[in-house]
DNA sequence: GAGCACTGC
C-alpha cells in the first residue's frame, strides 16, 4: 500500500483523524525518515510508526466514546442558541462569540465543543484572564458534567494544577498557554482554543491572538473561538478574515444612567467629594440598595470614606475596597449584611471583583491609568478620564440584581467626547518581556507581527533599548538579536530586570539570595498595613529592617518566616503570620515564586550558593538589574546619566556627600510598591555598562 | 525618602 492511499496509518489523511500531538510527532518523524538511506532500518521505522498512527487513531476514538453526556441549564441565553453556535463552529475555523455577563457563554461554549465532537483529536483549551476565574470556570463546569475536577475538566494557573492527560477541557490562565507555546510551539495538543473575555486586551490576550493568526494556516483543524463583551467585536473579526460573530443577549435588568456634573453654569460647581455626597443623597433617596462607588486610589478611598461616615447615613455601613487591601477585609464584601453598604473601591470591582448586590453605581469618570512614557522611559499612573467602554462596564456592575441606577458626576457631552475603548495594554506598556519572548520563541521580526493594533515603534525601540543595557540582545548583521544570556533570561520567569538580576547572581555565587529578592520583589507585597493598626504593624516589620538595604529587609523576613514555618504547626503558622501583620497567602506566593525560579534556574544547571552571600556581591548582582533605573551624582553634585530616569539620591544623607560611588536608592518596576533602597559601594568596574549607556546620554 | 489601579508566566 502507498502512503499516499488515504487509509494507509501514515498518510495524511489518516494522521488527520488521529490524536493531534501524536500525529504531530510521528509527522515530524516521517519527514527526518526522508533522509534515511539504510532501507531496511527504514521499512522498520515505517512498520513502528503504522502502528503508533492506529493507536493515536483508536485513542481519538476512544476519547470519543466516553465523552459524558451533556446537558444544559435551560434558562441561559446561550443555551437557546447552541445549535446556530454549532454549525458556526463547525463551518468556520474561527468565530466570535460576543456576549454580556450573564449569557452562560464561559461555562456553556466549551459543553457545546465537546458535543459537536471537538475535544477528541486534543484538548480544548480555555483561557481566562485570571487564575481565580480560571479555576472557579473549571470547577463550575466539572460540577455540570458530573464529573470531579481534574477529570474530565481540570485546570492550569501558576503554582496549581489539577489535569489527567485524558481530560477534556483544560481550563488555564492565559499567561500558561503563551508560556506552553516555548514547548508546543503549534499548540498540538489541543484541537479548540477557547479565548474568553478578548476585549480585555490584555498583554497576553494581544499577544495569543496575534499568534493563532499566524498558526491557523499550519493548524487547518485548529478550532478557535473568541468571546467578548459586545464591544469592539469587529476588530477581532477582521482580524480573523471576517470571522463570524454570534451575538448573544445578557441577562441583566435595565441601568438608568443619570449625569450630574461637576462643573455646572459657572457659580455652581462642586468638588468631587461634594459631588458624592449629592450623588449619594440623592440615592438614598431613592430607596434601599446598595451603592458602589469608584475611586482613584487607596488614599482617595481612605478620605472619601472619613468624610462619608460623618454625615451618619441611617443604618448605614461604608467599606473599602482595594487589591492591597488584606484578605480578610477585602472578603466583608461578601459579607451578608443588613441595612444599606456603601463600597468604595478601585478598578478592582471593574472587572477582577465582581461586588453583589449593588443596585447603584456612582462614577466621578476617572481611573488611575499605567502609561509608559517613551519620553521619559518610565511607567506611569497617571489619573485620567476613562473610556466610554469602561464606563459602560462601570455602569452594568448595578444590573445584575435589579433594575438600577447608575449617577456620572460628568455630563452627556463629556461622556460622548471620550475615546469609546481603553487603549489595549500594547500601545500603554514597555515593551520589552514581550519582546523577550517573541524573540526566544523565534518569531522573528516585531514589527511584521500580525497584532490586532501594532505597538508604538518607539515602544518597540524602548523595548530593545532596555535589553540593550540588559545585555539580553545585541547587534548583528544589522539586526538585534538574542544573546546566549537573553536566552536565559527568557526562561526565569520574572520581569526582564528582575531576571536579569538572577542571571548575574549566578555568576557571583549569591543567587539563593536574589531568588528570594527577586521573587520578593514580584509578588504583592505580604507585608499588612491596617489603617487602624498602622504602628503596630510598622514596629513589627522593622524588626526586618535593614540600615543599609530595602533588599537585605527581604532577606531578613524570609530567613524568619522559614525559622516560624520550621518550628511552627501548619495553622500555628498562619496564625503568626497574621500576628505579625503578613498576609499568609502573599507568604504563600513568595514561597511559590521561590520554588519556580530555582525550578527554572535548576533547569539551566544553575548552582544555588551554600554560604550566605556578601553585601557587596549581593548589591552588585541587584544593580546588573537596575541600571536603567539608576542614576548617580559626581563630585560636584552634578547629575550624570539620564535626569529622567527612576533615580533617587536622598541628598541629606552622609552619604551623598561620598560622590559618585554609592547608589542609594532605585525605584525598580512600575509602581512605588517596589520602591527600594540600597546603599551599596559601586566598584568602577560595576559601572561600565551603566556608564556607558547613561554617561553617553549625559554628553 | 516616594506616597500610584489591576492582571500574568
């Protein structure tokens, strides 16, 4: 028989029913097979792989068979609508799924694949911007199928799985299946990719959609299917070739939106927190229920909740709400309770924190936005108007119970001047871990990557630039590639600086310390602040204190966590946590982060040191890792290097006086929770790569 | 001595 007949194992044909990681592989295997010259040897290998290919067959089918049976809640939305969902799947390689909260399409969509008898030749991957939504989805859906997690659904996040290798849908974060394409670079073991909540427009989302374009040509059997809010569902069906959209109805009550400016005819303007106090009168006013108001920030939150307690509305109890927040304050508003609760709270409750019970909405129209500077190649959070997409989300957080009401404190004309869409995370964000990837996944050229909406060149030059200095790329026949030590840097799983740290460490024999540090530095800050508690909890903290560096702090409180763990019971142990104001899950996450990167740098046969690291080498790797973040003055108290870069000189200290030979202080990433300090002596010859780059700038 | 939302590997 020839393989060209279509019912011989191995050709193509066949392989095309067969399990598609397996078909893959024996693929791979032919195609090498072609420069085999030893004819017997080849006849062999031929007669092995007929085999693997009706094993990889019968494996399809058998998954086939005992796919559970499938049933759907009547009542949602989407239910009514499988059957127009399933010729679309089945007609198109791509469709778009545009749908509101409540039409049943996370949990329902991926039931709908596995009955038209996707599933079988892979896996359907489903991926969710969040790891908690990630495993709630997948528990949701394992509970409708009657099947425990980790079997016929399972899930993937960071630090927790719970998969067999013959499950069927895989629910995951979509950071895992960037991060799985390094291995699986045509995603082969799944047969659907579920994209959920696209309009997101996440970094990662960006980036993944990007890549399905590139591979729907080499995976013509690949499924993919984009749901979206009903906003700006076009783009992604352009994106696609004019992919078909299905729309969805929601199942949420009507929204009453009502505009109150601020600024009205000339003498009659408000303050914003006058504005509130209108909005909220004129709430209560209305009825019982609850209201959500959205802030900037903490410390916006802090006042606006002082100053609403005061004027003592009746049976009335005023929560915060914020990511820094500790668990267990975060967790009251879920809370039962009775009377009337006003939540404040940030972009959290936009889309990461879904509040119940809220029947109104207060929006003053603003949020805390990050913007990368390509002028002063720094990350930002600058306050700015929000788009009328957000504000719209804004506004539907109040219909889910009941009809509600939702108060702008800005008017019509304003709202209709806004941008209709956030800028996608691409056009707001430095550039260079995605770089970094792209790069070490080999996907060549930035610049003719098929992005929904290509980044900034400057951004893209900016990206470049940082790991210029990071020495992760260099210049080569005109072309700036990867360098052997940007390849490992690809492969710690941090940010680019922070990972470039730990390369450095490595080489001077303190890398179990800049693991810790590095992780540290990545994760939420464990360390609590209780608004009432705030001496308590500093005192405790200082205890870790370091005169010399924020890092060693670091050190410091691991080495004493690791003493409680070792002598303490398991709940003895968050109970100390908590006694000495530390969020245990964050302790948790530290430690997580901890185990991965010395997983990843155990992987590249990496040595941790036994002795305990000196300042000096420990300071030295840490700037390796800064440095674009970090100034110095000389002699004469003249800045050298870029003015505009994260620098800090604390100009009172004894030190300042010793010249260009101490760093004192560095702003490492993005926001002030990773402000550090450090003092350290800088050899010259630590210099040189900074002074190069910085002291050029300078001239 | 800064004071600034939220995610993800």
């Amino acid at each position: 028989m020839h393989l060209n007949s279509d019912t011989h194992p191995l050709s193509n044909a066949f392989l095309n029913l067969c399990y598609q990681s397996d078909a893959s592989r024996i693929r791979r295997r032919l195609f090498k097979l072609n420069k085999e010259v030893d004819s017997d040897k080849k006849t062999q290998t031929l007669a092995q792989l007929s085999e693997q290919a009706q094993a990889a067959f019968e494996k399809v089918e058998l998954r086939r068979n005992a796919r559970p049976k499938i049933h759907y809640p009547e009542n949602l939305p989407v239910s009514l609508m499988r059957d127009d969902i399933a010729r679309a799947i089945a007609g198109n390689q791509v469709v778009i799924i545009a749908g509101e909260t409540g039409s049943g399409k996370t949990t329902q969509l991926p039931k709908i694949c596995l009955e038209v008898g996707l599933g079988c030749r892979g896996m359907i991957a489903h991926t969710q911007p969040r790891r908690l939504a990630a495993r709630s989805v997948a528990s949701r859906i394992a509970e409708e199928l009657q099947s425990p997690l980790g079997e016929v659904v399972g899930f993937k996040v960071r630090f927790a799985d719970a998969l067999k290798s013959d499950s069927y849908i895989k629910l995951m974060t979509d950071g895992i299946l960037l991060a799985e394409l390094t291995s699986d670079r045509n995603l082969d073991q799944y047969d659907t990719i579920i994209i959920d909540e696209a309009h997101e427009r996440s970094l990662n989302i960006d980036f993944i959609l990007g890549y399905l374009k590139q591979i729907l040509k080499k995976r013509p059997d690949l499924k993919v299917i984009i749901t979206s809010a009903t906003i700006d569902v076009e783009r992604f069906s352009k994106h696609f070739n004019n992919a078909p959209i299905i729309e969805v109805s929601g199942r949420t009550f009507p929204v009453e939106t009502r505009y109150r400016p601020l600024v009205q005819d000339s003498d009659a303007d408000l303050d914003q927190i006058e504005g509130i106090f209108a909005a909220v009168d004129e709430l209560v006013s209305e009825g019982l229920g609850d209201i959500l108001i959205f802030m900037n920030g903490e410390r916006e939150i802090r006042d606006t909740a002082e100053q609403l307690s005061r004027r003592n509305y009746r049976d009335t109890e005023i929560l915060p709400l914020y990511a820094r927040l500790s668990y267990g304050e975060q967790s009251k508003v879920f809370n039962s309770h009775r009377g009337r609760r006003i939540v404040l709270a940030t972009n959290v409750a936009e889309t990461s924190l879904t509040v119940p019970g809220i029947r109104y909405v207060i929006d003053p129209g603003t949020a805390r936005i990050s913007r990368y500077s390509y002028r002063t190649k720094v990350q930002r959070l600058p306050i700015e108007p929000i788009s009328q997409a957000s504000a719209n989300q804004r506004q539907g957080r109040c219909g889910r119970v009941g009809p509600g009401i939702c108060i702008r404190l800005y008017d019509e004309a304003d709202f209709n001047n806004r941008p209709a869409f956030t800028d996608p995370e691409i056009l707001r964000t430095n550039l260079a871990s995605v770089i970094l990837q792209m790069l070490a996944i080999g996907l060549g050229d930035i610049a003719g990557f098929p992005f929904i909406e290509p980044p900034d060149p400057r951004h893209i030059r900016d990206g470049f630039l940082l790991l210029e200095e990071l020495q992760a790329v260099e210049s080569k026949h005109n072309k700036l590639v990867l360098t052997p030590l940007g390849r490992n840097l690809a492969q710690i799983p941090v940010d680019p600086r922070l990972a470039r740290m730990v390369v450095e460490s490595q080489q001077l024999g303190c890398l179990n310390e800049v693991l810790v540090i590095a992780a540290g530095l990545s994760i939420q800050d464990p360390r609590e602040r209780p608004m009432e508690k705030k001496q308590a909890s500093d005192e405790a903290h200082r205890r870790f204190a370091d005169p010399s560096s924020d890092f060693v702090s670091w050190i410091n409180l691991w080495q004493h966590l690791k003493e409680q763990q070792k002598e303490l019971s398991a709940s003895q142990f968050r109970k100390k946590c908590r006694d000495e104001y530390l969020a245990y899950l964050r302790v948790r996450e530290w430690q997580d982060l901890y185990a991965q990167l010395k997983q990843a740098v155990h992987d590249l046969k990496w040595r941790l040191n036994d002795t305990p690291a000196s300042y000096d080498t420990l300071h030295r790797a840490l700037l390796s890792g800064l440095l674009s973040h970090v100034g110095f003055k000389d002699n004469n108290n003249e800045y050298l290097g870029a003015r505009n870069r994260k620098f800090f000189v604390f100009p009172g200290s004894p030190l300042a006086k010793k010249g260009p030979k101490w760093i004192m202080a560095a702003e490492l990433t993005e926001t002030s929770r990773l402000f550090a300090r450090c003092c350290a002596k800088i050899e010259p010859e630590w210099l040189e790569p900074l002074a190069a780059h910085l002291i050029k700038k300078a001239m």
